[in-house]
C-alpha cells in the first residue's frame, strides 16, 4: 500500500524501534520555526526526553519492588523517602520547563501597548521588518489590531500592534482603545513603550499599574533624543527596561536579551530533554499529582499498601 504521511515514524514506533515522545519530536522538528526550537526537537527525537523518564520509571519500579518485599524484608524507609522525593523533584523540573519550550515552539502572545505617538507602530515595523504598521506624526493614527508573526532570536512572537491608550470623543478611535486594553488583559506578554523625550502621562502610569504582575518589558523608546521621562519611576514598575530607537534599530539585542529573560528561554538547555505537548505535560502532572499522594501517605502513616497504589 502507498505509504500514509508519517507512516514510516508510525512503524518505528510500533515496532519498538521509538518511543512516544521521540515519535512526537518529529513532528515537533519539522515545524521549529527557530534554531532553539530545532535543537529542543532534535534532541527529544534523539531521546533525551525519553532516558529521563526511563530514569524516573526504573526509581518507582524499584521503590514498589521494596514495597512489595516489605512484608518479609522490613527495612528503614528512608531509603524509600529518598527515592520518592528524587523522582518528584525531577517531574518537578520537568514541568517548570514547559512553559518556555511552548514559547520556543509555539510563539508568544505579544501586545505592544503605550500611549498615543510613542513608537508603538515604529516598534512593530523594526521587528517586522517591513511597513506593516502605518506610521506618521500625528497622535491615534493606528486605530485597529495589526498582526504579525516575527522571530526576535529564537522566539517566535506574535505581535499585535494597538491603538494608543488614552481618553478620547471619537466613538472609532475609542473602540480601537477598548480593542488594546483587552488584548493587554489577555496576552501573554506586554511591550509597554514609553516616549523617553516627553514627560510620563497618566495615561502612562495608568498603563503600568494594569500590568503589575503581567510578563511585560518596558520599552523607553527614542533613546536618541533628550530623555525627559522619569526613568526611576519606570524601572521601580518593571523588572526588565529597554532603551531603543525604534527608527534607528539601537537596543534590539538588549529586547531580545530581556524577551529570553521575561520567558526563561534562556536558561533551556536542549540536551536536558523538554516536555514537547500537552499530552506529555498532562501525563507528567499526573504522576507528579500520585507521587505527592505516596509522599503524603508515607509521612502520614498510613498502611503501606496506599503508598503503594499511589506508586503504581
């Protein structure tokens, strides 16, 4: 028979030859949209995912193999603590991950919001590389939600360009307001561009204040005229501050440097082996849900035989 598209993966992994999750790399190689997302398949298609979670299995196997024997060998169950609490650790580390390889794979929901004429379209145009935003010199030019999907190092973004947030009488350019206020509400990372060469506006303080405790960088935009702006001000509301000329370029590496930081996309290390879907994330937090059950039963001290069934 003609073979069916992924036949050939299908195969290799009914017969033994793969595991699920160096099955499911493959998939997860052929559509990395960066260089990082390419190694983190790559290696979980060579089976680094795969050894950790043989390494954790053989753990739990040998922790119920003690259980079993307990009856007739009883022994110190420390030994027993140690293993549980290694294996949940791991699980643990894996699932910290998840988030950031999803960012690698998948993209990011990114909002660039601020207020009226500080850069917000010449921002999305620099990282677009091309005209997508209009851009000209008079304040609420943008007024609907402009998208694009860019790579800003080995992130792949999905930016939404807003119309700047303040009060206005124009029923359109109002709903263009209410339009970016609720993607800020919703996305999962926020530019906050500020104008370096004007003074903070309320609008700018109210901006910050609705995103205390949202994934955002602060972007001082026209770092190549006079600053004017509070920049203390700023830097107390945001833990990561970029200076940038948009027009210019300047400042692009330190965004890129602080979207890595905000995202902790930095600190993957591809050989570790990430968890690729949501299938594997789920089957993790399963494990790491009965493993804390055990744990709980065995300090509690409980009968033996639900540590066991926890285990299992």
């Amino acid at each position: 028979v003609p073979a069916q598209p992924g036949e050939f993966t299908k195969r290799a992994f009914l017969n033994g030859k793969l595991g699920l999750t160096e099955a499911e790399s493959v998939m997860q190689l052929i559509s990395a949209q960066g260089e990082q997302a390419v190694k983190v398949a790559l290696a979980g298609h060579q089976g680094a995912l795969e050894k950790k979670i043989i390494h954790i299995r053989e753990m739990l196997i040998t922790a119920a193999a003690h259980l079993s024997a307990w009856a007739d060998y009883p022994e110190d169950d420390k030994v027993l603590k140690d293993n549980l609490y290694r294996a949940n650790e791991q699980i643990e580390q894996l699932l910290s991950q998840f988030d950031a390889g999803k960012a690698i794979r998948e993209g990011v929901n990114t909002v660039i919001a601020g207020r009226p004429n500080v850069g917000k379209s010449t921002l999305m145009n620099l990282l677009s590389g091309c005209e997508r935003s209009i851009v000209t010199q008079f304040a609420g030019t943008t007024r609907d939600i402009v998208e694009e999907t860019v790579l800003l190092g080995d992130v792949p973004l999905c930016l939404a360009d807003t119309a700047g947030i303040h009060q206005t009488n124009d029923p359109v350019e109002s709903i263009g307001v209410d339009k970016a206020k609720d993607r800020v509400k919703t996305a999962e990372l926020v530019f906050a561009v500020f104008d370096s060469s004007r003074e903070l506006s309320q609008e700018d303080k109210m901006l910050m204040e609705e995103l205390q405790g949202v994934p955002a960088v602060a972007i001082v935009n026209k770092s190549d005229l006079q600053t004017v702006a509070d920049l203390n001000y700023i830097k107390e509301k945001f833990s990561h501050v970029v200076f940038i000329s948009a027009i210019s370029g300047d400042g692009l590496k330190q965004l890129e440097e602080s979207v890595a930081d905000v995202l902790q996309t930095a600190k993957l290390n591809p050989s570790d082996g990430i968890l690729s879907t949501e299938r594997q994330r789920d089957a993790a937090q399963q494990a790491k849900d009965s493993l804390e059950e055990a744990i709980y039963a065995l300090e509690s001290g409980m009968t033996l035989d639900a540590v066991t069934v926890s285990i299992e």
